[in-house]
C-alpha cells in the first residue's frame, strides 16, 4: 500500500480517509502526493477549453503529471524530476465542478457525497494510467473505482443508476 497524500483546500473533503483507501493497491517506495481542486461551472468551462479545447462544462478533469504507469510500480529514482521538495511524487491534479455533481447526483439517484467521492476516485484512476476508451479499460477502470469507494464505505444506492 501506497502512502497518498491528498492536498485540498476544501475542509468538506475527507482528504484522509480518501488517501487511505485509494492508496490500497498501489505499489511504490516513496510518499505519493495528488492535487483535488474544486470548482464552479464556469472554472471547469474554462479549463476544458483551454486544456482540451472542449467549451463546456464537465464533472471532472484530471491532469496527470506521469504517463504510461498503468500497473507499474512506482520507483522515486525513475521519477527525480517528478520529487516535490518533500520528497513526494507528484501524481497530478483533479480537478472537480461542484455544480456538475450536484447535478449528477440527482440524476443518477444518489448522494452528492457518493458522486464527489465517485468523481475524485474517477480522476485519481486517470493520474494513474486508467482510461476509458474501450469496454475491456472501462469495466478495469470501473471495478478500481468500485474497490476504492467501497472501501471508503460509499456503495451505491438502492435503485440508483450506473455512471456511465
């Protein structure tokens, strides 16, 4: 298990417990430190314009600081450059709009809590080399979240749906 450092501003976010359970399962030898920043509609516009050049508003973004890590174990000595003055490699940023997921979360039948949680577990997977773009990745990418969230004790809802 990874030692996860999570730096948010936000004191709502429980920065500790999130670090806990999404540090299971990660194999590296030094501290790992990752950025959750949140915003409003407008904020999350603007970095999905100026980022990926899409001008709207989404949920999440992520900004990984590491590529091709997918599985791999981390190792300081691989990653020098990468070492934040406290000796913490720097997996990068999520970044998360509270109103998307306020708004998310009543569409899908559940909590806020459960889809802030759902979407800071989401990005985290991305920093690590987690994608999307086919089924095989989605259910991989999918059952990561599920084992994270279910260790922080945020399961999902009686008749709530499925993220898509």
């Amino acid at each position: 298990m990874a030692e996860l450092i999570v730096d948010c501003e936000d004191e709502s976010f429980e920065s500790e417990s999130f670090a806990r359970c999404a540090g299971e399962g990660i194999d590296s030898d030094v501290p790992l430190a990752v950025e959750i920043v949140f915003t409003d509609g407008e904020g999350i516009r603007e970095l999905n314009a100026s980022a990926r050049g899409k001008d709207a508003v989404t949920d999440v973004l992520s900004f990984p600081n590491l590529d091709g890590i997918k599985g791999m174990p981390l190792r300081g000595e691989e990653h020098p450059f990468d070492m934040d003055e406290e000796g913490r490699l720097f997996l990068g940023s999520v970044v998360i709009c509270r109103e998307r997921a306020a708004e998310q979360a009543e569409e899908y039948g559940h909590s806020l809590r459960r889809e802030i949680y759902y979407l800071a577990v989401h990005g985290l997977c991305h920093l690590l080399g987690y994608d999307h773009e086919t089924e095989e990745e989605k259910a991989e990418m999918r059952a990561r979240e599920e084992s994270i969230l279910s260790r922080m004790g945020i399961v999902r809802e009686e008749g709530a749906k499925e993220q898509a």
